[in-house]
C-alpha cells in the first residue's frame, strides 16, 4: 500500500532523514520505532505532505500523496494531538474538519462514538486531558473512513485501558484490510499487536522486516548448575554446543532448555537448576539503534 523510496531531508548541514526506503504492506500492523532524534516525525510528515524532502517520494498504491484528489478518504493521520482549536468542542472540531476536507459533516456523529467520546461530544476541547485529545484525534483521522491510518505516538497519554482500546482497534482495522503505520515507544506494547517494523536510527534505515524475523535474532540462553559441569560441558561439546562458565553456572547459547536436559538425562547427570531465558524486543531493538542513539545512557 506505501512505498517509500529514497527520501532524504537535511536541515542546515543536519540531515534529518538520509536516504530512507521501505514498504508498508496492506491488511498488517507496522511498527515504526528508533531513538529520539531518529526521523521518525520526519518521515512522518513527509509521509503526508507536511514536509517536502530534498530527494525521493512517497506513494500510496502507486500514487504521490500530492496527486490524490480525496487524500483524507484514503489516508487518516494523527501527527500531534494538540491539533485542534481548544475553544471548539469535540463535535465542532470534527464537523469542521470534515467540511475542509470535503466530508460529510455527519460522520462526526459515528467516529465520536467509535473512539468513545460520544458523552463529551460538546465539552471544549481546551479541557480534554491528553487521552482525551489522542482519541479525538483519532476520531479526525477516521472521518473520511480511510484506508491508511499513520500515527505517530498515539498512546501517549492513555491510561491502561485506553491502551487496550486503541491496540484492539488498529489490529481489527488490519484485520479488515486496512494499513497502519503506528509510531510508538512502547516496545513491548507494539510487539503485542505489530506484524513488522521498520526501524531507523540517526536518519538512516536500520531495518525493514517482521516482527518474527527480529524476535529470531534474540538469542536464547539456557543456564545450569550441575555438579558434574565437566562431564556435562564435554557432553555438550559433542552435540556441537559450547558453553560459559561464571562462577557454579553453565551458560549455554543456541539451544533450548528441553534440549540441555535430554542431553543431562541421557548421561544420568543430575541438574539443580535448569532455566532459560531469551532477550526482549525491546533489548534487541537497543542493541540495533545503540550505535545511532542521540542520547544514551552509559
């Protein structure tokens, strides 16, 4: 559904954005995640005309984003939830974004009640507490009942519940068909609804793949205590596994804990202890963007 190709956008003798390429399949969730300072916003906003970049171009099923003669009946985007009059209230806000953009004022009605703002409908938008404001935003997003939703950071603000909502909500807008591109910095929350990311660093594209494939690449590690370690380390190294030792603890790499035990049990070497862990999403998307992080811890 979107294909970004090549975009490039510097400020000054900062670029922004170098040279960024990648595709946003229909009927998936993608994630889009890296450090502070990392382009996303960005791309984001050249993703939707906001910002024009120096070299490349965004197209949507084959057609720039400038060219779509309805571009708020194909694409929905929340870029910043601030992004209202606080003297309007809910339901002036939305009928008025619905009239510049060539909509039909009544929608707003329907997508109060589909982000649940339907009993705040004429409250200001002034007083809105910032969950409030993402799901108004959303509710503009969705006025012209677009194909494409891009968000960037929408659950910043919203409680736990409202979390659940908004991640039930664009995973059953997937499932129906439709495209999301979601900004987060909720690592472990993207991976509970996310089908893949794209993941930038320093301006620069650092990868472009599932969820599944970058889970891969966290490595799991099975420790033992045994005291027969060195029976128990030769045995592995027949299997073609090697292992770490730190202080009474075996650790091993590339294997699994049900393999480990069948080899301890097959040479009637009893284990105290026997655990294994994997790293998270989010320490392995660390290790890819530590290198490219504006500004890291030590």
């Amino acid at each position: 559904m979107i294909t970004v190709e090549g975009i490039t956008k510097s400020y000054r003798t900062r670029k922004a954005v170098d040279d960024i390429s990648f595709d946003v399949a229909a009927g998936r969730v993608t994630g889009f995640v890296g450090p502070n300072g990392a382009g996303k916003s960005t791309t984001m906003r050249i993703m939707v005309g906001l910002t024009r970049p120096d070299e490349g171009e965004v197209r949507y099923a084959g057609i720039r984003y400038s060219d779509l003669r309805q571009p708020a009946r194909l694409v929905g985007s929340v870029l910043d939830a601030r992004c209202m009059h606080p003297g309007r209230t809910a339901r002036q806000h939305l009928r008025a974004t619905a009239a510049v953009s060539g909509l039909p004022t009544g929608r707003a009605e329907a997508v109060l009640a589909e982000v649940g703002l339907e009993t705040a409908a004429d409250q200001r938008a002034g007083g809105f507490s910032l969950g409030m404001r993402q799901r108004l935003a959303l509710a503009g997003a969705l006025l012209g009942e677009p194909q494409v939703l891009l968000l960037d950071e929408p659950s910043n603000g919203l409680d736990p519940d409202g979390i659940r909502w908004l991640r039930d909500h664009l995973r059953s807008f997937a499932d129906r068909g439709g495209t999301v591109f979601v900004s987060s910095h909720l690592i472990s929350e993207l991976a509970m609804f996310a089908d893949d990311l794209v993941v930038v660093g320093a301006g620069r594209l650092i990868a472009a793949e599932s969820l599944e494939a970058i889970n891969a690449r966290s490595e799991t590690v099975v420790t033992v205590v045994t005291d027969r370690s060195a029976e128990l380390v030769a045995q592995l190294h027949v299997h073609g596994l090697t292992s770490e030792t730190t202080g009474d603890r075996l650790h091993i790499r590339g294997t699994s804990a049900a393999e480990v035990s069948q080899i301890a049990f097959d040479r009637q070497i009893r284990l105290v202890e026997l655990t294994e862990t994997s790293r998270s999403l989010e320490d392995s998307l660390l290790d890819m963007t530590h290198a490219s992080a504006e500004f890291a811890s030590a």
